[in-house]
C-alpha cells in the first residue's frame, strides 16, 4: 500500500513538474511573441507613416511650395500616429518641422550634417527631453522619379531630402518585459527539478523512440538498407524487430522491381530504335526514305554554313527502266533496286547519306565534300552500276545518270535549293543522252564505256 502510494506521489509530482514547466514556457513563448508582434506593426505603421509623408513631401519639393510643405508636416505631426515631423534637404538643413505640444522634444538635424547615422527606412530608438520618454523614430529619404526627357538619357531617381518622424515608446514594453522575467525564472526553477526525472524518461523510452523513427524515416527517404540496432525484450524491441522485418521484406521486393523495370526499359529501347529504323527505311531497297534524308539534309545544311563547310549532294536516276520493268517484269525491276541501292552503299562512307528519292530516283548526300569529289565519286558509281548490271542483268538494257551539286555553287542559300540543283543537273545529263554525269548544271560528260 505504501508502496503504490509512494509510485502514485512521484507521478504526481513529476506531472506537476512537467506541468509547470511546459506552462512556463508556453506563457513565456506567447508573452514573447507578442511583445515582437506588437513591435512589429507599431514599425510597420511608422515605415508605412513615414513612407506616405515622403511621397506627399516630394510632390511639393518639386513644385517649390515651401508654405505647402510647412502646412503638411504640421497635419501629419498633429495626426496620429506620428508625433513628430521633420522634413530637411539632402544635406541635412531643415526646411520644415512641427511636433505634438504634448511631448517634449526637439530632435533635429544638424545643419549640413547629412542624413544620421541610422540606416534610413529602418525604425530605432532615441531619448527625449525626459530620459524617462523613448521615442521610436525614423528616416525614410525623400525622392522623385526623373523622366528620360528631363535627364536626355534613361529615367533615374534624384534624391530631395529626408523625412524624419517618431512616436513615443509604448509604456507595456517594460511591464511586458518584467513578466517576461518573472516566467523566465518559474521556468528555469521548473526546468532545474525536471532535469533528473526527464532525464531518466529520455533515456529508457524517448531516445530509443527517437532512434528508430530516424531509421523508419531514412527508410522512407529511399536507404533500404538501414535496420533498427535497438535489442530489447519490450514493446520497443518487438516493434524494431517488427520494422527490420517489414524492411528486408521490402528490400527484396524493391530489387525484383529494379529488375523487371530495367529489363523492361531494354526492350521498349529496342522496339523503339526498330520501329524509328523502319519508319526511317524503304522496304525494297533497305536505304533511307525521302522523309528522313529531308530531316538529315536540313540538319548538316545548317552545319555546313554554320562552319563554311562543304557539302555536296548527288541524285541517281536509272535509264530505260521502265520498258526493262515492263519487259522483263516487276520481278526483275525490283532486283534492279535493290542492286542499285547496293552498287550505291558500296562506294559510301559512314558519314554519307544514300536514300531513295522516288521510283528509280536515287540521292546522296555528301558532307565535307566539294564539287570536284562528288564528281569523281559519281563516275566510280555510275562505272560500278554498269558492271554490276552487265553481269548480273545481261539481257537487261538499262544503266545509271547522275547529277552533281555543291553548298558553295547555290545562289539560294537553303537546303532544298541544294536538291533542285542536283536535279537540274540530272535533267540535264539525261537530256544529253545515257550514261551522263553532270556537275552543277554546267558540265555534262558521258561515263566511261
């Protein structure tokens, strides 16, 4: 009995003590906070005050009415809640003043002496005639907006003065402050009995706690990896255990994920890098479609002007294709394709693009290279076809033409002036017969026999 009556006066008392202490500081904190609330706004008044009257007094600086001015401060300082009002030029000379008659004060600007030697726009405190009197004053400079047709240049901000205005120091700030005080010192008697108990309280439950909400936390944050060290035989160490076990279990079923989703990202990469290559390609003829080498051309077009590079572009047509399909059959005409897309891809580098432009119209394009290149490099495919042709197709009459154009030989600098000179140069080789290669529209020569 004793016993359990002893047990139930140390909680008592340890709730008392908790008690006391968290009123303490509750009363304290809000007491505290209160005090720089108030503070706060009595500030915010007075900038926003100070702000106001210095608009107003700008306004009648500009304009040079002294009597406007006198008569502006002395509202503002008669008014609530500026107690005072001191208006000076930029050099600290007073121009106008006016106070409340029932504080005494006096505060001025020595003359010449400048702006003092608080920050302006920022509230401080002063003494006045009455050591026991605070006044929380302020002084916000006066200035006006300079048009770009007064300064012959951009608008800019001329300084005219400052403004200097204050209140008195509310009397609650030193009652505050002794209450403040007085809790302070309940609390600290409150904290000094409660230190022991709380102590021992920390130890057994809340530091074991502690620590393991940090690690479910971390767990949370994405670490995995991170396991309860607590070893108890309580509730504690059951839920820690419990925790380590959720943990792994969780753990592993992260890693399965990890895995399908990699192999997962594999196989869209692969289908899609597929399906991009085939929507890229021609079915027959394996080269590149016309939509993609437009989507090339435009891209090294610009790289080539950007770096005054070269950049040179071939266009294929086949001779008497036609009566060869009709004669020997589509069959036959599509072995001719896919041997001219082969004969072409032979003579390549992996820097050169070979597409098929239309029906038996082939095209390339050649970057860094010039005209005289493209055109040694059209007559070696242009040869080739027709040896690959004779043996492949010998009672086939059909053979290759060619036309050449270069970046630097365009008079129209874009990309598809580029191709219409490759045709123009082909329309000419074929209108000068069979076999015929031509170079920029101006030269035209038969391949070799």
């Amino acid at each position: 009995m004793d016993s359990a009556l002893s047990i139930q006066c140390k909680a008592t008392v340890l709730l008392v003590v908790v008690t006391l202490t968290v009123t303490a500081g509750v009363s304290g904190y809000l007491l505290r906070y209160s005090a720089i609330l108030a503070r706060d706004q009595h500030h915010e008044q007075l900038v926003q005050a100070a702000a106001m009257l210095a608009r107003a007094a700008a306004v009648t600086l500009s304009n040079g009415d002294q009597e406007g001015l006198a008569t502006l401060v002395h509202d503002a300082a008669n008014g609530r809640p500026l107690h005072y009002a001191i208006v000076t030029d930029k050099l600290g000379r007073e121009l106008a003043s006016a106070m409340d008659r029932r504080y005494e004060v006096t505060p001025q600007f020595e003359p010449g002496s400048g702006p003092p030697a608080s920050a302006p726009g920022v509230p401080s405190l002063s003494g006045g005639a009455d050591e026991a009197q605070v006044f929380l004053e302020i002084t916000y400079p006066i200035t006006r907006r300079r048009s770009a047709e007064e300064t012959g240049r951009h608008g800019s901000t001329e300084l005219l003065g400052y403004v200097r205005t204050g209140v008195t120091g509310n009397p609650w700030g030193r009652s505050m402050s002794s209450r403040f005080d007085l809790l302070i010192g309940i609390g600290l008697i409150a904290t000094v009995v409660a230190v022991p108990l709380g102590f021992l309280v920390v130890r057994r439950i809340v530091a074991p706690l502690e620590n393991l909400a940090d690690t479910i936390s971390r767990c949370a944050q994405g670490r995995l990896g991170v396991r309860s060290t607590i070893h108890r035989r309580d509730e504690i160490g059951r839920l820690a255990e419990a925790f380590n076990l959720m943990a792994d279990q969780q753990q592993q079923s992260h890693e399965r994920i990890v895995r399908l989703n990699a192999e997962l990202e594999e196989r869209v990469t692969f289908r899609t890098q597929q399906l991009r290559e085939l929507a890229s390609r021609d079915p027959l003829t394996g080269l590149y479609n016309r939509r993609y080498f437009n989507e090339v051309l435009e891209r090294r077009f610009s790289e080539a002007t950007r770096y005054e590079g070269h950049l040179s572009c071939i266009m294929f047509d086949l001779d008497d294709f036609k009566a060869a399909n009709d004669q020997f059959g589509h069959h036959v005409g599509d072995a001719i394709l896919v041997l001219t897309s082969a004969t072409i891809l032979s003579q390549l580098r992996n820097a050169d693009v070979a597409a098929r432009y239309g029906g038996d119209e082939f095209i390339v394009l050649l970057p860094q290279t010039d005209a005289e290149a493209a055109q040694v490099l059209t007559e070696r495919i242009v040869e080739k076809f027709r040896q690959d042709a004779s043996e492949r197709f010998p009672k086939v009459r059909v053979s290759m033409s060619g036309g050449v154009a270069n970046l630097h030989g365009l008079e129209d600098k874009d990309a598809e002036s580029l191709i219409r000179a490759a045709d123009h140069a082909l329309y000419e080789a074929k209108a000068a017969g069979k076999k015929k290669i031509a170079a920029s529209a101006a030269l035209s020569k038969p391949a070799p026999a």
